[in-house]
C-alpha cells in the first residue's frame, strides 16, 4: 500500500515532559487507522503535531506521494495540502446555520479576493445536500448550529470535513456523548468516508473500536506500545496492564 | 431561509440609503442657501460631521463587530486622513494668498521668494520658514486626495501584517493599537514634526478656489459629499458582510483557530479588513476637516479612538445599522451637552453642569447599556418591535 503520510521518529517535550517519545506512524491511501490509549498519552498532541498546531522537537512527517515535509508549514497551508481535522469537542461555528458552516468548509479557492465573489454552484449546493443527507441533518439545515444537540454537532463537523474534501482525516473522539445507535450510525458514516479518504480515528471506546474493525495503534506515555488488530492487540499484555487492566 | 434573509437584509440597506437621501435633501431645503432658513450654517456642519463620523463607526463595525479585532487606533486614520487633505487646504489658500499680495508690490518675484513667503506664513507659528519634504506635493491636490488613500492604508497595512503576522489577538492588540495612536499622536505635538505641532493645521473651512461660493453654500455641499460618502461605504462593507468573505471574517470572530484548520488563512482576511476599514476611515476623515475647519493632534489622541469603539458598542456591534445609530445619536447629544445648550440643573446644594457631567453621565449610559441589552440601542429596538408583534 502507498504511504499517504508518515511521522518519522517524532519527539516534543513540554516544560521537560516528554510528551510524545521518537514516534513512527504510517498511514497509507483511503485507510482506516484507530489510535487509543489512556488519558495523556500523546493522542491529542499527536494530532496537533501533524496538523501544525504544535512544532515537533524533531522528526519528520512526510506528504503525499512528493514527501512534502509538514514540520514548517502553517495550519493554513495544511489544511490545503488535505488534512481535515475533527476536534475532542466538537467546534463549529455556532452562530452560523449548519448550511453555512458546510459552506464556510468546502472546498474552494481560499484567497480573500476571490473570495469576496465566491458564489455557490448548483452542483457544490448538491454535493452540500448530499453531505447534508450523510450526517442526517438534511431536515435541519437551517438551525442555528448552536441550538443543535451535541451528537448532532460531532456529525456537522464530520460534515465540515467531508465538505473539506481532505484526502487524511484525523478524527478526535467521534463518539463522545453519543447515544448507542447514534455511536452505531457514526461507525457506518466513518465506514463511508473511508472508501474515498483515509482517516485515523482517536478513541476511548473499545466496543466503538472493535466495530470500525480496523488496524489499531495504541499509544502510552507518549510512544507505541503495540499496533495490529483489535484482538491482537488485546491480547498484549503490556496493553492489558496499562489500558484494558484499568 | 436563507434566500428569505437576504432579501429582508436587501429591503433593510435599501430602505436606510433612501433614509439617508431623504434626510440630506430635507436638511438642503430647511438650510439657508437652498431653501426656507430653518436650520443654521453650523447646525449644518455638525450634521455633515456626524454624517462622517457614521462612516467611521460602521468602518470600526466591520473590524470590532464582524471580525472581533478591537481596534483602538481607528480614528487615528480619521485623523490622517484629515491632515493630508488639509495640507492641500491650506498650502493652496496660502499660495493664493502670498500670490495676491506679491503681485501688490511693484517689484517683481522669484520662485525662492514665493516659497518663503508661503512657508512664513504656514510654518512661521512653529519657527521656521522652510517647506518641509512631506508637504512636496501638497500643491496637488490629486496627489494628496491619493495620500488620503494611501497613507492610512499604507500604515494600517505595515502595522496589522507585524501584529496579525505575531498572532497578537484579544486584549493585546487592542493595547497595540492604542500604542501606535499614542505614538503617533504625541509625534504629531513636536513642532519639528512638519504638520505645525499642536497648531495643527487651520482654516481648512475656506476651500481654495472657491472663494465666491458662501461658507452656507460650501456647507451644503460638504453635507452632500458626506452623505454620498457615508452611502458608498455602506454599500461596499454591506457588500462584504453579506458576502462569503463576510462568513469567514465571522468565523474569525468566533473562533479563528478552527477556521485555520479549514485551510483558511486567517492574517490575510484580517489584514484585508484591517486595511480596507482603514482607507475608509482616512476618506472620512479628509470630507470630516473641511467642515471642522481645524485639526490638531489632539484629534488623534487614544481617547477618540475609544469614543469610536463606544459609539458602536452603544448602537449595537455587529449591524451596520447599530453603529449609525449608535455614532450618530452620541455624537449630536455629545455636542449639545458640551455645547452648553443643555439647562444645568440646580440641586440647591450642588449644581449638574452638563458640559463637565455629560461624560459621567455617557459612562453610565454605556456601562447600562453592556449591562442589559448585549445587542446595543439597535439590540433593544429590536426586541421591543418584536414584542409589539
């Protein structure tokens, strides 16, 4: 499989806690990847490594089939490249309708100038729909994303990235808060995206994990502990001692 | 619905642009020069102003209240604005002037003399007699209406790059932008600055060229300059507000870190509003001096730049409509109470003298305001209309 992007041998440390210790990771094309493990584990930081909120000490992470190095590239320019990414808490915009917020994401032409005469197409207004349709929010597309329950705002911003288009989605916690059948219907819809991108989800759940089916990697104190499928890796006993023993 | 917004947006903006006309025209036929000498020449100067000040809080609207940089160094464009287009004012009228009374004398003149003679008459308040290098093309007046641009434009845009560039945000910039009114306010006090130190620059009423037109008449056409200003603005930023682009700079507002991951780059649109407000305020500025007739760097000075911010939180951040209001309504009370027209109030053992009381009693105004209606002036019309339905 060719690689999409990987992280080579990453480190950062905050105030001398080492919060993420000489990391590889590997993703390849439209592939789903879990990554779990305990609170302050490294799961979030590594997000915001790879997305460039946060510089890594050293390492590398390499793009695309060009190998584009991530590491001075602004958040901006990342998002462009096609990474799209879902926060712990879900953060849209609240004050926009959810019609609005799938606009403000997609994927367009970002300069200001062309901008402020960016029209929408019928067919950008249908693929939205269509978006619209994926996350079940279709009926209510028009509220005020604020007003809308916490379930269905980790589906709009899950929209907002599929209106993004990015080839990488890193997905943090999706099922937070959710109801047992909307955990089973934001499995099937990460299922989906997963024909056309690759995504790597971050997740507590085990029993949410084990549905995705899928290659897990967990992490502990900022390095990998063990990679491979879920029953392989419940089976480590390493893992068992720091995650599953809790 | 959304369609259905929008066109309740169009109706609002077009129904306030024909307001504005209407009011225009009504003031030309209650004044003097055109019509039934109802309302004075100056009454007619303080409407003009307010007329640009309206121009400078929906600029300061679209900053604050749409893309949430508090700027505290707005009026400080107003101000430049202002002294370029005074240089021209007043380098013309005094080369009239010097020319007149040059050609009264019998003996001819050179070019050298001329220039002495003018920048005696200018620069003679502050002790010196050489033209300064800033004022090279204030003979032009083209150039200068192209300084009115490119000035406040050119300094909002190096400053807002350094400060949007360094992701200064919040508080901080605030504070930054104050520093850069003060900085350039307390420039323009030194007498060797080149724009005649606290004089400032004066009798910029008298428009060259136009000494056979009465100061009514002048008056009446500064008002409807201001008004085709205060109109043009609000159809461009109405514009941009309305637009995609208007979307981002609220996303902005709201939370500019997610906005970065969407691959948006957010320095620029803030420094494209940054800029744009700013230009905007300079013109303001440079349709506001004629009719004051003086400006002095006083003008300038941080606290203007705060009146601005007040103006708008007043009438109601984030509506365009809101800061009209809000500008508008402070400014004209503003200049009644200072202007000694309000009775003062005898309480037997203490007298309420509005021209000292008129700022504590806008400090309570605008602290009850913040307090109970978060929307502004505008924010309580609105809820009481809607009531009333």
């Amino acid at each position: 499989m060719k690689t999409l992007l990987e992280v080579d041998n990453v480190s950062i440390s905050f105030d001398g806690f080492k919060a993420i210790k000489n990391l590889s990771f590997s993703i390849g094309y439209n592939e789903l990847q879990a990554i779990i493990g305990p609170n302050g584990a490294g799961k979030t930081t590594f997000m915001d490594i790879i997305t460039g909120q946060t510089k890594p000490d050293n390492g590398h992470i390499l793009w695309g089939e060009k190998s584009i190095d991530l590491i001075r590239k602004t958040e901006s320019e990342i998002a462009l490249l096609g990474i799209g990414r879902k926060f712990q808490k879900p953060t849209v915009f609240e004050n926009k309708t959810i019609i609005d917020n799938l606009i403000l994401s997609q994927k367009k032409n970002r300069n200001p100038f062309k901008v402020l005469f960016q029209k929408n197409t019928k067919s950008e207004l249908t693929s939205i729909e269509k978006i619209l349709k994926d996350i079940n929010l279709y009926m209510i597309k028009d509220s005020i994303a604020g007003e809308i329950s916490h379930g269905q705002k980790q589906w709009l911003e899950i929209g907002m990235l599929l209106s993004q288009n990015p080839k990488l989605m890193l997905i943090d916690e999706p099922a937070a808060g959710m109801t047992q059948t909307e955990r089973n219907q934001t499995v099937s819809i990460l299922k989906n995206i997963a024909k056309s991108s690759s995504i790597i989800v971050v997740e507590h759940d085990m029993e949410f994990v084990r549905n995705l089916n899928c290659r897990v990697t967990v992490l502990n104190e900022g390095s990998i502990l063990s990679s491979g499928s879920i029953d392989f890796i419940t089976q480590n006993e390493k893992v068992i001692e720091v995650y599953l023993g809790r | 619905m959304i369609t259905d917004m929008n066109k309740s947006i169009k109706k609002h903006s077009l129904i306030f642009l024909i307001t504005i006309f209407l009011f225009t025209l009504l003031v030309t036929f209650l004044s003097e020069p055109f019509g039934i000498n109802f309302i004075s020449t100056s009454f007619v100067k303080v409407l003009g102003k307010t007329l640009c000040l309206c121009i400078a809080a929906i600029a300061m609207d679209v900053v604050w209240g749409y893309c949430g940089i508090l700027s505290l160094g707005h009026f400080a464009f107003f101000g430049l604005g202002g002294y370029m287009i005074g240089m021209w004012l007043m380098y013309e009228r005094t080369s009239i002037i010097v020319l007149n009374s040059l050609d009264d004398s019998q003996l001819p003149f050179t070019e050298i003399e001329l220039q002495e003679a003018i920048g005696n008459q200018i620069f003679g308040v502050v002790g010196g007699t050489e033209i300064p290098l800033i004022w090279t093309f204030a003979d032009n007046l083209y150039f200068q209406i192209i300084f009115v641009i490119l000035i406040p434009g050119l300094i909002a845009f190096i400053f807002g790059w350094l400060a949007f560039r360094s992701r200064v945000t919040g508080v901080y910039l605030s504070i930054l932008t104050q520093a850069m009114t003060l900085a350039l306010s307390l420039y323009l006090f030194q007498n060797d600055s080149g724009l005649r130190g606290n004089n400032g620059l004066s009798g910029l009423q008298n428009i060259p060229h136009l000494e056979n037109l009465s100061q009514s008449t002048i008056s009446i056409l500064f008002l409807w300059l201001s008004s085709i200003g205060l109109i043009f603005s609000f159809v461009i930023f109405n514009y941009i507000i309305q637009s995609k682009f208007g979307s981002v700079i609220t996303a902005i507002r709201d939370n500019e870190t997610r906005l970065r991951f969407f691959g948006y780059n957010v320095e620029i649109y803030k420094l494209f509003i940054f800029v744009i407000t700013a230009i905007i305020t300079g013109l303001a500025g440079a349709i506001y001096y004629p009719q004051a007739g003086i400006i002095n760097p006083a003008e300038i000075a941080p606290i203007a730049s705060i009146y601005l911010a007040v103006w708008v939180a007043i009438g109601g951040r984030g509506k365009l409509y809101g800061a009209i209001l809000g500008a508008a309504s402070v400014s004209l009370l503003s200049s009644w109470f200072t202007g000694g027209n309000a009775p003062n109030i005898p309480l037997g053992f203490f007298t309420i003298e509005w021209v000292n009381w008129w700022t504590v009693f806008l400090g309570i105004g605008f602290v009850a305001i913040t307090i109970f209606s978060k929307g502004g002036l505008i924010g309580m019309l609105n809820t009481l209309l809607v009531k009333i339905k």
